[in-house]
C-alpha cells in the first residue's frame, strides 16, 4: 500500500469520522491540530483507526503534533511503520 491509498483512508475517516463532515475539501498539507481542526483526542482515534486499518502501532510518544499535524505527516508515519 503506498502513501496515497493510506492518505485516501485517513481522509475518508478524518472527514466523516472526526470532522463529521464526509464533503470537508481536506488538502494534504492541510493543518489539522495546529488550526483546530482535531485535537489530541482526535489524534488519538487517528492511531487507534492506524492499528485497526493499517496493522500498525503508533505509540502515544509519536502521536503529536510535531509528527501528526497533517495528512502527509501521517501517512509518513503509518508508511514508515508498515515498512518496519
């Protein structure tokens, strides 16, 4: 599975999921955390929907903003992991 199949998964589940809106144009490179969009509650569903879609496990540690902020950071990160 390559970054932008993960990024498709993680934009249908944030947009319905967590910004309950299943139309939301999300870009991307669009910030997520820093813009208010998901907090870290939402950031924590976003890991949990990583290891129960992905098979992946991201630890608490990594779940931040610094690494989690936007669609690209978090396919990165779910690719890097699966690739592990």
């Amino acid at each position: 599975m390559d970054q932008n199949e993960i990024k498709s998964k993680l934009r249908q589940f944030i947009c319905k999921e967590i910004l309950n809106n299943a139309d939301y144009p999300l870009k991307d490179d669009e910030a997520l955390i820093t813009s208010g969009l998901m907090d870290s509650f939402s950031l924590a569903q976003v890991g949990v929907f990583a290891e129960l879609e992905f098979n992946v496990y991201i630890p608490d540690p990594e779940l931040t903003v610094d690494r989690m902020n936007t669609l690209n950071d978090m396919a990165f990160r779910i690719a890097e992991k699966m690739s592990a």
